[in-house]
C-alpha cells in the first residue's frame, strides 16, 4: 500500500483575512482571525483526504502550537513518526489574505526546523512510497543535512517528490547540486519554474528543466487557474484548469501537490492526476483557509462535471 513519507515542516497558521496589507507603520483591520495547522500540513491532509496514506518525518514543538498540530494531524489521519521536541514549541505563520485573495506571509521556525541522523535512521521505508521533499527543508541549518544525507542514500526505486519553494532562486547551491539528479517528481509553480531556470516563458522553462534534472523526472508545473503543465520524456501536455469563483488562494499549491502524489501512487497516468489536482487547487480556491483540499468525492464531482 503506497504511502507519502511528507519530511517537510508543519506549522500553525495564524490566518487573518485583510481589505489590503498596511503600509510600513500603518494598522489595518482584520475581517477574520484565527489558528490552524498550515506548512507541510496542507500537502499532508490534501494527500490523506484523496486516499493516499501520510507519514509526518518531520519535528513537531511541545507547547500549545506543537498540540493544535498534532491534534490536526490526528484528525487527519496522518501518522507521525517522531516524538515531540522537548526543548521548543512548534513554529508560527502569520498569513495575511488580502481582497484580491493574494496571501503574504511572515514566519517564524521552531522545533520544525530541526532533524537528525538519528531521527531519520529508524524510518522503514518501503519499496512503492512516495518521499515529499520541500526547499524550505534545504534552508534549515539543523535539518539540511542530515536530511539531505538520507535523501541521497535511499534506494534508487523510491520516487522523491520536490517542491522547490524558496530554492527557485539557488539552483547552484550545493544542496540543490546534490539534490537534483535524485529527483523524480518536480512540483511547482509557473514563478517558480521560469526563475529557476531563468526563462522568459513555459516553453523554455521545461526543457531547461529536463536539461538539469534526471531523464526520467516527471514535471508538474501549475500554471493558476489556467491549469498545469506535465512534462515527461520531452512531451509536454497542457491540463486545463476548471473556471471558479476564487476567494484564498492560501493552500492551492498545496492542494494540487497532495492530490497529484495521492492519483500518481493509485495508479493513474500524469494527465489524469494533474486533472485531478487541478480540480483540488480550483475548489480549495473557492474556501477560506490553507489545509482547504477538498476529499476524493468533491473532486470526482467537478471532474465529472458535476459543479465546484
């Protein structure tokens, strides 16, 4: 039974929804205000609700932040696999959402930001699971390494998902140096795509990717509410998106990277899953919140036409 092994960071939200961000030294009113579990949590519980099993790798605060995260990860369903720090609480968002429903972000790291030799040595890893790997983990000086070490020594059959996030701007780093052959998986944005590979548009951006990634690497690139790009084997095929009415879009990647991993590892073929995950990232759009993926019925209904 296929798994996602998620090595990410969990963290709580501070959500508030905003007319408009104040300028340097100004206040503004919220119109909403309100905590929940965001980071890694959004990819883990967008994958759980479609039908694909979760372990949470990562760290995890021993304070009221690190509770309100295991108790969302609970309900979830998701299985986690360290204990909790004994020395920090888990870290803190502020996630802003504006009318136009752009979303900015102020963050502070807590015990997330830490991981070991030791706590990735007990990890059974199995022959058919998925390992969800973001940048933000590359950035963390107590967790890089070790993480990266892992990464590195797992058998070549386990397919590694990648989200670049904050790395888009380091493709020569050493870590993404080392990285990058392992990849199997790369998930991401358009922005993210075009400045990581320092190209004008999509048509350049994904064989450039190809160029820098390992043959067989298999692209999903998110291109809003236009949909996404999926690239394997220098063909490349555009998947609409499905016309909705958006009001966050805090947690829309997310969505699509979850509920993409949860149809690949299900068996469906590239297309068919980025259809999937479109039709997540439309209706997680349509709702307040970061974790806002909708579950395996919602989005059998808007694939079937049957309205967001």
């Amino acid at each position: 039974m296929p798994r996602m092994l998620h090595t990410g960071q969990v963290m709580i939200d501070l959500v508030m929804a905003v007319d408009r961000l104040p300028s340097s030294g100004g206040d503004v009113l919220a119109q909403s205000a309100r905590f929940e579990a965001g980071g890694g949590f959004n990819v883990m519980a967008a994958a759980q609700r479609n039908g694909l099993a979760v372990v949470y790798l990562g760290r995890h605060g021993n304070g009221r932040f690190g509770e309100l995260a295991r108790e969302a990860m609970r309900a979830e369903g998701i299985q986690i696999a360290l204990a909790a720090s004994s020395s920090e609480d888990t870290g803190l968002c502020v996630a802003l959402t504006e009318a136009s429903a752009e979303r900015s972000f102020i963050s502070y790291i807590g015990a997330e930001g830490q991981l070991s030799q030791e706590d990735l040595a007990g990890v059974a890893v199995r022959a058919d699971d998925l390992v969800y790997v973001s940048g933000y983990s590359l950035l963390h000086a107590g967790k890089a390494q070790a993480l990266l070490d892992w990464l590195l020594a797992l058998p070549r059959a386990i397919r590694v998902v990648f989200d670049p996030g904050p790395l888009v701007e380091s493709p020569d780093a050493t870590a993404m140096r080392h990285l990058l052959p392992r990849i199997d998986i790369w998930t991401s944005n358009r922005v993210e795509a075009l400045t990581f590979t320092a190209a004008a548009s999509l048509a350049e951006a994904l064989p450039r990717l190809h160029e820098m990634l390992a043959p067989e690497v298999l692209l999903v690139v998110r291109d809003g509410p236009r949909g996404c790009w999926v690239s394997q084997h220098g063909q490349s095929a555009h998947v609409p998106g499905f016309e909705v009415r958006a009001v966050d879009s805090n947690g829309a990647g997310d969505a699509h990277a979850g509920v993409f991993a949860a149809a690949l590892a299900q068996g469906l073929a590239p297309v068919e899953a980025a259809r999937r995950a479109n039709a997540a990232a439309a209706l997680a759009v349509t709702r307040w919140g970061p974790a806002t993926a909708p579950g395996t019925t919602q989005v059998d209904a808007l694939v079937n036409g049957r309205g967001a």
